[in-house]
C-alpha cells in the first residue's frame, strides 16, 4: 500500500517538473523571438533607402514657350473659272512662279464678243438719236420728255456694253497676285464651270506660322515678339516675328491663336508642314528649377520630396514653364533644399535615406 503511494508521489513529481521545464524553454523562446524582432525593426532603421538627388541651386532661366503650330501660304487661292465654257489657251507651266496679272487660261469668248459688237451697234445708233433729238430740243421741235427717252435709251445702252464687257474680261483668268503655281487639272477643249478647279496658287515668300499658347501666357506675347522654329525632317532654325494675335481666347481649348511672318526666300518651308516652336517670353532671375522626374503629381496638386535630418519630406510645390528635362518650381522650395531625384514613388514620409548628390 506504502509502495503504491510512493509511485504516486513520484510520478506527480515527474510531472510537475516537466511542466515548470516546459514552462521555462517557451518563456526563453519568447525571449529570444522578441529580441529578434527588436533587432529586425532596428536593423530596418539603420538600412536606409539609396537615392539621388540635387542641392537646389538659384539660377538665371530663359523662359522660353515652346509649342507646336503649322505652316501657311502668305497668300493661297484655288483657281476657278467665273464663267462656263471651253478652255482655248493655257499659259502657264506647271511649277512655276507666276507674277500678278498675267493671263493663265482664256475660255471661249466668240459668243459674249458677238453680244458686244451688238450692243456697241445699238449704242451707236442710239447716240446718234440722242444727238439728233438734242438739236430739235434747242430749236424747240420736240419736247423735253422726247430728249429725256432717247438719253435714256442711250444711258441703257451704254449700261448694257459695260456688263458684256465685265462678261467678256471673266473669260481671260489671271493671277491675282504673284506666287507659285501648282498642279493643273485641266486641258484645253475642257468645258469650265465655276466648280472646276483649273490649279492652285500660293505665295510662300514670306511664310505664315500659326500657333497657339495657353491662357495664362497671353499677356505676354507681344506683337513683335520674335519665335524660332524647326520642321521636320530639318534641324535648320527658322526665325519669324509675331504680327498678329487673335483679340479673344478660345473658349473650348483656353488658348490664344497667334501668327508670325517668317521668311522663306529658297522656299523650303511648304505650306502645312508642322512646325515646333520656341517662343522668347522672359528672363527669369534666382529661378528655382529641378528635373521633371523629381515631380509626383498627387490629388490636389504636385508635391517633392526633400532629405531632412536624414529622413524624407513631403513639400508640396507650385510649378511653372516645363521644358525637356526641367521644371520651374514658384514656390515650395528654397536656395539649399536638398531634393530626391530618384526613387520618389517608393519614397513615403519620414523614411530614412541616403542621397547621393548629382553634379549638374
């Protein structure tokens, strides 16, 4: 019965033991876990995020507008006939330049000739009553109402020759102001109507160059300002000056349309060709600028980030004239912030950084 006992107070022993055993290993695993974790928070801490980044330096900036804008003819016409009939001479060659006046197509005029030799009868004939019926008037042979119906007549007849000849001069077409001439779509023996178009006309020397800014620069743009432009398929540079700008913005796209003069002597410029334009505005003095890719673009404006005390800032900033590579930063920003050029996306505020300054 004792040995039984004994058994029983041994095996309560055992088992007490290997509690407070096990109870001590989880209490040391705790231990050792927590103080994994606390190294791995540090250790987070003490690797931070590699960067590029600027010193903002003041700086003078040419604040040049550039734009896109097309290539027009100084002057452009689509040659059209204003009377029907068949073509009987061309005088002009494809291609060529062309001076003001000269005759470029004739349509058959046999029938408004005949009109005219016609009228010029009658008229004739009706000046010689006129005539005669003034001499009865003074020797009081006839009446005053008499002579007034033959001037009259006469008055109608001349009136009636000077519309045959305006009829006459629409059958001779000429050009209405020197330039080159294009294609032509005709031949001699076409039928013209006032719907076919013989060629064009253009005069490329000098060229328009049309374009438009956005609504916050139009007080700006003055007339006479002077522009710069390529086109494609060349790298020469082209200059021009503004000669005319259009009185109102346009409503739809909030821009102002404007127009230069350029000129174009060796006609290398062709009307519609698009043109890439730069546009001289101001002189910007102690210009803050920083590269485009520096910019991140958030809900209610635009915002950088900055190294401070080791870690990363948010600024939120305003911005100006945008070129290739840089951005004009008007406020936000002072002479000495240091900001991060690259990494900006995974960036979050207060994480520690390590920047790398760019030479610029």
């Amino acid at each position: 019965m004792k040995k039984r006992y004994i058994i029983y107070a041994v095996l309560a022993i055992g088992l007490a033991y290997l509690v407070y055993y096990r109870i001590n290993a989880n209490k040391k695993l705790d231990g050792k876990g927590g103080a994994g974790s606390a190294q791995t928070k540090g250790g987070g801490a003490a690797a931070p995020m590699v960067v590029e980044g600027i010193v903002v330096k003041p700086t003078s900036f040419d604040n040049d507008l550039e734009v896109t804008g097309a290539i027009d003819a100084n002057e452009s016409v689509v040659l059209k006939s204003e009377v029907s009939g068949l073509v009987t001479g061309i005088y002009f060659t494809e291609g060529t330049n062309v001076s003001k006046g000269t005759v470029l197509v004739k349509v058959n005029d046999r029938d408004i000739q005949a009109q005219l030799q016609e009228a010029l009868t009658k008229q004739k004939l009706s000046g010689t009553t006129e005539n005669r019926s003034k001499q009865l008037l003074e020797k009081g042979a006839i009446s005053q109402e008499e002579y007034d119906i033959s001037l009259a007549d006469l008055t109608s007849l001349k009136a009636q020759t000077q519309l045959i000849r305006a009829q006459l001069a629409k059958t001779t077409i000429r050009a209405p102001f020197s330039g080159r001439i294009g294609l032509r779509n005709i031949s001699a023996g076409t039928y013209l109507t006032p719907a076919t178009v013989i060629a064009n006309l253009v005069s490329t020397n000098p060229v328009k160059v049309t374009f438009s800014v956005p609504e916050k620069y139009a007080g700006q743009i003055k007339m006479g300002s002077s522009i710069t432009f390529t086109t494609d398929g060349s790298s020469k540079q082209n200059t021009g000056k503004v000669y005319a700008i259009e009185p109102g913005i346009n409503a739809a796209t909030r821009t102002l349309q404007i127009r230069a003069l350029a000129p174009n002597a060796d006609n290398a410029l062709l009307p519609g060709s698009f043109a890439k334009i730069k546009l001289a505005l101001t002189t910007l003095q102690n210009a803050i600028l920083i590269p485009n890719q520096a910019i991140i673009p958030v809900l209610k404006g635009k915002i950088v980030y900055i190294q401070k005390n080791g870690k990363a800032q948010e600024v939120k900033v305003e911005a100006g004239t945008r070129t290739d590579e840089n951005i004009v930063i008007t406020s936000g920003l002072k002479a000495g912030d240091t900001v991060l050029t690259t990494g900006s996306m995974a960036l979050k505020k207060d994480a520690p950084v390590k920047v790398n300054l760019v030479k610029e």
